[in-house]
C-alpha cells in the first residue's frame, strides 16, 4: 500500500510525501469502519476480546497512550511499526497481569533485528481463565467436575524502516478461544506505521494501527454434539445431532497516536502522549499518558482513560538497569483501578542482547 501510494506522489520518497501517504491511510482506515459502523450497534458482537486487554506495563501505565511511543517488543502487540526502533540485534520481553475475576492475562514477545533485512518478531499472548466448576440447571452450586478456558493469540511480524523518520510493519497472527471441547479459531491481521517529524526539535511522531482485520470466529467440538429425542414417536426413538453456533467478527480495531518529548536529555525526559481509539463494536476511545524520566534510570508514568466504562486513571513506574549492569534490562509495574472490579498490578521485564 505504501509503496502505491509513493507512486502515485511521484514516486518520490520525501517526508513530506510519506507523511501524506499515512494520514492517507489513516483516513482509509477510520472511513472504513465509520461506514461499517453506521447506523448499526454493534456492542456485544465481537469474538476475541482479549485482543482488547493490553500488555506492557509501561504503555498500560501511561492509560494506553502507546501506539507513537513503544520501543520494544511489546510492539509486536500495540503498533508492529514500533519494532524498527529497537538498538540492539534481539529483545525480549515478558509480561504477567491478574485481569478480570481472576483470570491471568500473560504476554511474551522476541524481536530480532536484520540490517540489511528490516525487524522481525514473534509473540504470544495468553489469557487464561483456570479452572470453573461445571453447574447444571439441577445442580446449580455445582457438580463437582471441572472445565478449563482460555484464550491465545500467536503472531509473526515484520517491519522495515523505510526512511530515516518513517517505519511500517505487518503483523499475521492465529487466534484461538477453547471453553471445555469447544473451540474457535481466526486468522487476523494488524498493520501500523510511525512517522517522525521535524516539528518539536525532531521529536514530535505520529502513528496509526488497523488491528485484527481477518476472518470470522465459530465453536465447533465435541460438547456442541447432543443426543435428539424425536417428538412424538412411541418408541422414544433418539438421534445423534449437533448444535449450530453463529460465526462472530474478531474486534477490529483503529488507533492514531501523537507524541512529543518536551525534554530529552541525559538527565530529564519528559513525554506526554495521547492516543484516539476506534472500534467496531463501541464508542471512540481517547487515551493521555505522561512519562518523566531522571538519569536515563527511574521513571514515574501515569494516564488517564476517556470514555471508558470502568476504569479512569493508570500509574506505574519503571526501572532501567542499562547504566548499571551494562546490558538493557528494564523492569515496569502498572497499577490499574478498574471501578467495582478491584485494582491489577501487571509487571513487565525486557531484556535487550
């Protein structure tokens, strides 16, 4: 897409040309689900919506605002342009985080940097409902047996930087919910751009992100499989018949980020980021985020969520131990309030080789 888009600007690869061609993607992109979306609500109707819980403590911290700023491989999950600005050859991160009613959302991603190639990247995310106590409608405090659920989402990724301010990357990904013998699968795709200007000094960007653009969702599996007793025959007489379920959409999701370092030295950072959020199953979202970092070490992060349901304000605070130990490790914490549903802490380790 980018390259045609190149073309049709004269074939030239300027900045000014490219950055025409995102907000040309960008307007594509928002067009198209703002017409998919009228008229219509479709709350409730999507399947796969793990793919909404975040990851990375750092972003999560700064309420979401993430899609211009991440820089490692957390990426591979918020904006797959992100992956081009690594430093180092390999990274990899994980993330842990108890989400909603005690189930357990988990993250890990690898990003391997080519020079001559572009950036590479897998990762998983992994959303595990442990164990529920089956409960029939003759036993409704249960029966004593136990089912298990769970949902994962595996990607391939690939992004290139294709000016010295612009990077565009691709995301392939397999997506599975299993719930006892029943199972769904999907195949989507994410793809995202980030643009650095001129404007702030060189540090004012710009992104957007498409997210699970694929294919539709349906259970099938053993437990949809029912014996029939046919009406009316004296005999009792039963079959074996098979329950048919609905196919579901994956939620699509639209995302633009702007970001600016306001200072960015050795000793101080400051950042402040802000994210629009569209979907196609509820409202637009709006996310702003600040980081303040001392000596390239400690850093102090918070966000605010607009238009939300439950949760508002994110805090967290990161730790890197590049200075000290000679290689790149950071370690982040979120703390999030999530209204009637309690507060989560998530905790995010990223090791750069």
């Amino acid at each position: 897409m980018i390259q045609k888009l190149l073309k049709v600007l004269n074939g030239k690869v300027t900045d000014n040309n490219i950055t025409l061609a995102i907000f040309m993607i960008i307007f594509a992109s928002s067009n198209f689900i703002t017409v998919k979306a009228q008229d219509v609500d479709y709350s409730g109707t999507s399947a796969a919506n793990f793919l909404k819980v975040g990851v990375g403590a750092r972003s999560m911290a700064m309420g979401d605002a993430a899609i211009s700023i991440v820089d490692g491989p957390t990426a591979l999950y918020w904006n797959v342009a992100g992956i081009t600005r690594i430093e180092n050859d390999i990274s990899f991160v994980f993330s842990t985080m108890d989400w909603l009613v005690d189930t357990r959302n988990s993250y890990i991603g690898a990003v391997f940097k080519v020079s001559s190639l572009g950036s590479f990247g897998l990762d998983l995310q992994f959303l595990d409902y442990g164990k529920i106590e089956e409960t029939t409608v003759f036993r409704q405090n249960g029966t004593g047996r136990f089912f298990s659920a769970s949902d994962f989402a595996f990607g391939i990724s690939y992004a290139r930087q294709l000016t010295d301010r612009f990077s565009f990357g691709v995301k392939v990904k397999y997506i599975r919910e299993d719930i006892a013998n029943a199972n769904a699968d999907a195949f989507g795709l994410d793809v995202g751009a980030v643009f650095r200007t001129t404007f702030m000094n060189n540090n004012l960007r710009l992104a957007a992100t498409l997210s699970n653009f694929g294919t539709k969702m349906k259970f099938k599996g053993r437990d949809l499989a029912i014996t029939y007793s046919v009406p009316g025959n004296p005999n009792g007489k039963q079959i074996p018949a098979e329950l048919t379920t609905l196919e579901w959409e994956i939620p699509l999701l639209f995302r633009f980020g702007i970001s600016n370092y306001f200072i960015n030295n050795e000793n101080w950072r400051i950042l402040v980021a802000f994210d629009v959020m569209d979907s196609r199953d509820y409202t637009v979202r709006y996310n702003l985020g600040g980081e303040i970092g001392f000596a390239q070490t400690v850093y102090l992060r918070g966000g605010y969520k607009f238009n939300y349901d439950q949760v508002t304000y994110t805090a967290g605070l990161g730790l890197d131990f590049g200075h000290i130990l000679g290689t790149k490790i950071v370690l982040d914490y979120l703390y999030l309030a999530y209204g009637v549903f309690g507060n989560f802490n998530q905790f995010t380790l990223r090791i750069d080789l």
